[in-house]
C-alpha cells in the first residue's frame, strides 16, 4: 500500500452474524487482537486513535483505523463498546446485512425496521465516546433514526449512488443530502454490483460517475474512498489489484473535478473529518 502511495486504511473487524452475539463477540474481540498484534504494531503503520496521531502525509507512515463491521457483539451490554474503545476502536458500522440487537440492516426483508431501543442508546454512546457512527449496510428507516439522535457528524463508509446504481446498499439522494449537510463523509465502494448492473459497466469511470452525482446532490466536501477491499470478491473492471486506484485523479480530471477538489476525495475530505471528530 505504502509503495503505491496509499496514506489511510481502515482495517475492519467481522464476523458472521448468523453464529449468534457471543460467537461474534469472541470473534470480534480476537480479530482486534490479532490486527493490534500483526498490523497495527508495524513500524511502517501509525496507528489512528485521537486528531493528534494523524500527522501531515510523506512520512512513509501508513495511517491506519481500527473498526468493526457490524455491531452483533453488543447484544444488549453496551459496556462492550467502552470495551473495544479501550481496545483501539474507533469506527463501528452498526449492522451488517440482517438484523442484529441494534435495527435491522439493509437486506432484513418486507419487515424491516430502523433502530431498537438499545440501538439508539447505542448510537449516542459511541458518539460519547468518539467511535465514529457508520451508516453503511443500515436500513433506510435505520438511516433516519440515526439522523435525528446523532449529535455528531456520521459516515456511510463503503456505499455509492443508488441513483447511478439501484443496488439496496447505495444511498439515495435524500440520504447524500442528510449526510453533507450534517458534515459527514461517504466513502466510494468498489464492489462492482454498486457500481453498475452489468459486468461491462463495472468500471472506474463509472464508480467517478457515482462521484460526480454525489457531488451535485451534497458537496465534494462529503466524498472519500472506502474501497472494501477486505469484503469483495472481485475488483472493478480494469482493476488487476490495489495499485490500480491510482488510475482515478486522471479520471476524475477527464470528469471536470479541479485538482484541489481531488485531493480532497482522494484524502483531504477524510484526513479533516478524522481531526475534526477524533478529539
């Protein structure tokens, strides 16, 4: 990543929500461990806790978040979010695709809810302790629960446009709105099936097509990259592997994006939301 000019990566904690809250909460609890132990401790890697370990870039430093997808290891002992806190956690997507003790993800079915009742403590607890809120995977109704109990910016760390592409994981345009105007940050995701229906439109140009309408509906300001390249399977087309993100200034300059506008997609955006909200 270094050697390709990467300076951020969020290195994500999950588990199968299906094997049940304690399963997930031991898993959980062992996979933080073992990135502390085997990525975290680096010397190449500075470890992201508070605004003030995010340094200037050049520093030949892989910046470097520790989160978890998916919060099924709370169950209903919002303690263990002080736990992992203590642990190094600052970001917790709060469901994955299903229901979990804290609302129901995106892909729950005709029932689908938003947040429960330990879901909203749970939101407002995280915020207390600085674990930024993520949106992505959440359920629409979710999504507005959300928005009207949060008292700080939150994110959709890995989800595009569903105006661009009507995937059930992408936002639409009044969810882009809710988040720039609460100052939060959406993160590009390079899962091909939300970038474009058909394989042959599974591309870069089209994932800065997502940009482009993300930045016409919120604001540039709101754009950053959350490529999941822990959770897919397969790249875009064109893509060989992780060295092939550097194709997309170029792209973006073709797409009427000014230089000062793609450093901040490309790193600005989220290096100023992280000092803003890691105090």
């Amino acid at each position: 990543m270094l050697a390709s000019n990467y300076i951020f990566q969020c290195f994500a904690a999950f588990f199968n929500p299906a094997l049940g809250q304690e399963a997930a909460l031991r898993h959980t609890l062992r996979l933080l461990n073992i990135a502390k132990e085997q990525i975290l401790s680096l010397p190449q890697v500075c470890w992201v806790k508070e605004a003030a370990d995010i340094k200037e870039t050049g520093d030949d430093k892989l910046l470097a978040l520790l989160s978890i997808e998916g919060a099924d290891f709370v169950g209903s002992d919002l303690f263990l979010l002080e736990l992992v806190h203590n642990m190094g956690v600052r970001l917790i997507t709060l469901t994955w695709n299903g229901r979990n003790s804290l609302g129901d993800g995106v892909l729950t079915g005709g029932n689908c809810s938003g947040l429960t009742g330990i879901g909203r403590r749970a939101v407002k607890t995280m915020q207390d302790l600085n674990i930024i809120v993520d949106v992505s995977h959440l359920s629409e109704k979710g999504f507005w629960d959300v928005s009207a109990i949060a008292a700080k910016p939150f994110v959709a760390s890995h989800s595009n446009a569903w105006a661009v592409c009507s995937h059930p994981r992408n936002l639409r345009d009044e969810q882009i709105r809710e988040i720039s105007r609460n100052g939060g940050l959406i993160g590009m995701n390079l899962c091909p099936p939300f970038i474009a229906e058909a394989r042959e439109g599974q591309n870069l140009p089209a994932l800065v097509r997502h940009m482009s309408h993300i930045a016409g509906v919120g604001s540039v300001d709101v754009l950053c990259l959350g490529g999941d390249l822990d959770g897919i399977e397969e790249l875009p087309q064109g893509m060989q592997d992780v060295r092939d993100i550097a194709k997309l200034p170029d792209l973006m300059e073709t797409a009427g994006f000014s230089a000062k506008e793609i450093q901040a997609v490309c790193a600005g955006n989220l290096l100023r939301f992280l000092k803003e909200n890691l105090e």
